[in-house]
C-alpha cells in the first residue's frame, strides 16, 4: 500500500476523493469508448478481410494477363506502349472522424473522363492480350482503393484501440485502487485522531475535576 | 490533391503505369526504403507496394503506419501471393484485440 507518503490531512482527503471521482468518471468514458471503438473496428476489419480476398484474387489474375501478354509481345514493344500512360489518377482525401480517430476517406479522380483512355498505345503492334490484362486491372482498381482506405482506418483503429486499453487498464488496476487505499488510509487516521483527541479532553477534565473538588474518577 | 504511386519490382507493377498510378521500379531493398522514404515525405496518399519488397521493408512499413497518410498496402507481386497482406490485417486485429478473432472463425 501506498499510503505510507500520504498526509493524513483533511485537505490532503478533499483533493483525493476529488480525484478519485475523476479517474471514475475517466474510466467509465474511455471504456465506453473502447467499447464503441472495437465494435466499428470488428465490422470494419471483416470487410477489410474480404476486400483484401477481392484485391488479391483480381491482381493474381491480372498479373496471369500480363504474364501472357509478355509471352506474345516483344519487350521493347511492350515498354513503348506503356511509356507515355494518358490516363491520370488523383485523389482527395478528407479525414472522417470515428470516435476521435482520424480515418481517411478517398475519393479518386481521373485526368480524362474516357473510360478508354487507360489504352495509351495504339492496337496495330500490340498483342490484344495486352488490353484484355489492362482492362481486368482497371477493374479491380476501384477494390484496390476501397481496400486502401479500408485498411490503413483499421490500422489507425487498432493502434488507438490498444492506447484507450491501455488507459482502461491502468486507471481500473493502478489508479482507482491505489486511491481508494489512500482515502480509507487517511479517513481511518483522522478518525483515530479525532478518538485520541477526544480522550485526552474527557482525561483532563477528570483531572481538573479532581484537583477543584476532590473528586475521585467515578471509573475507579 | 493526392497522388498514387506503386513500388515494387519491374514486372510485378508495369501495368498499374496504364492506369495513371505512377510506378518507381526498384530492383532492390535498399533502393526500395529509398523511394518509400522519399514517397512518404511527398504527396502520395496511397502506396502500393509489392508483398515480396514489403516484406524486406517491414520496419519502414511500421513506420508509416501510425500516421494518417499514406496509406501503404501490400498486393501480391507478379510471383505470387505470399499472405504478407493478410498477416498485416491479422496483426491489426492482434493489436487491438489481444488475439486474432477473425481469422480463427473458419
């Protein structure tokens, strides 16, 4: 216990008992909060899990495509259709606020409106193997970004969910207990000094009664 | 406005260049925390980068992690998929709680 390098004073019990109530009310939000927090996080890993399922399947069979669009293509040919790309991806990122973590939201434009323009190459030299591998990325494209905006909130999730445990646990096993013991430690010694203050009086009134009257103690 | 840049080896990631993502070939480990560290300090906020180069750049990668852009996801490389992408989402649910509760369930 802790409760040896408290003072044992009236003022000292005030602050604690202040304190104690704030570490209260502080647990019970930020459990609220953990609650809440590993609720949304579970809904959003499991569809992070399948969008991740998604992603993968579509790039594996994507990168099939370009495996056999290689094969039918000379690579000089290949890197020149790919060398000058006329469709251009930017984003816009806003942050959304879950539970007070900051979680990015994406949303993606392109240069072009042209759903063809990702096709920077004319079709006269190039294997139609190409195109086929193009358009299957491009597909799974909107996934990819879905998965990316899906996985970097679960991340930002998970590192403030251990934080807000962390916090529960400490306030719940170090704090609360440690001022509790502190309050009972102190309420007992003021108690103890307020029982010997009180028998010191009733011993010199006996006192003074005995040297004024000459009464005896009525006790003995 | 954000861009989108892929990191990876050359085969793996080419065909993310027709999409307008921009893509850094980089061949080795090296130059590969090179780029990512030079990615991250500009306006990217998205990186993909292949499984098989994140996995040797895992310190970098937890790194990026705690802040909130960019967003670095690991996809499967033109060699297959390793499962490094999963275990990246495993690892999250590990952190937050305490055991990996989703991917027991099967």
């Amino acid at each position: 216990m802790a409760g040896t390098q408290v003072n044992p004073t009236r003022m000292e019990l005030t602050r604690l008992k202040k304190k104690l109530a704030t570490a209260t009310r502080g647990h019970k939000l930020l459990k609220d909060k953990r609650d809440e927090l590993m609720r949304q996080f579970l809904d959003k890993v499991r569809e992070n899990k399948r969008l991740r399922e998604r992603v993968e399947e579509g790039i594996g069979a994507a990168n099939k495509n370009f495996l056999l669009a290689r094969a039918g293509m000379q690579d000089q040919v290949l890197n020149t259709a790919l060398l000058a790309p006329k469709q251009r991806v930017s984003l816009e990122s806003e942050a959304e606020n879950v539970m007070s973590v900051e979680i990015p939201k994406f949303t993606f434009k392109t240069r072009t409106p042209d759903q063809n323009d990702i096709f920077s190459y004319g079709f006269a030299f190039t294997s139609s193997d190409l195109d086929g591998a193009v358009q299957s990325l491009a597909d799974v494209f909107p996934d990819m970004l879905a998965l990316a905006e899906c996985e970097k909130g679960c991340q930002l999730m998970a590192v403030e969910i251990e934080k807000t445990r962390r916090r529960v646990n400490a306030l719940e096993h170090v704090m609360i207990p440690e001022l509790q013991a502190n309050i009972k430690y102190i309420s007992m010694k003021l108690d103890e000094n307020e029982r010997s203050t009180q028998i010191r009086l009733m011993k010199v009134k006996d006192m003074m009664l005995k040297q004024a009257h000459g009464y005896d103690d009525p006790l003995n | 406005m954000y861009k989108i840049a892929v990191l990876g080896d050359r085969d793996s990631i080419y065909g993310f260049a027709a999409l307008g993502l921009e893509v850094f070939p980089t061949a080795s480990a090296e130059e590969g925390a090179k780029a990512l560290r030079n990615l991250c300090e500009q306006d990217y906020a998205v990186i993909y980068i292949t499984e098989a180069m994140a996995e040797e750049l895992a310190p970098e990668l937890e790194r990026c992690r705690e802040n909130l852009l960019p967003a670095v996801i690991p996809i499967p490389g033109v060699h297959g998929n390793t499962g490094m992408g999963i275990q990246m989402v495993k690892h999250s649910v590990e952190q937050a709680v305490g055991s990996d509760i989703i991917f027991n369930e099967k």
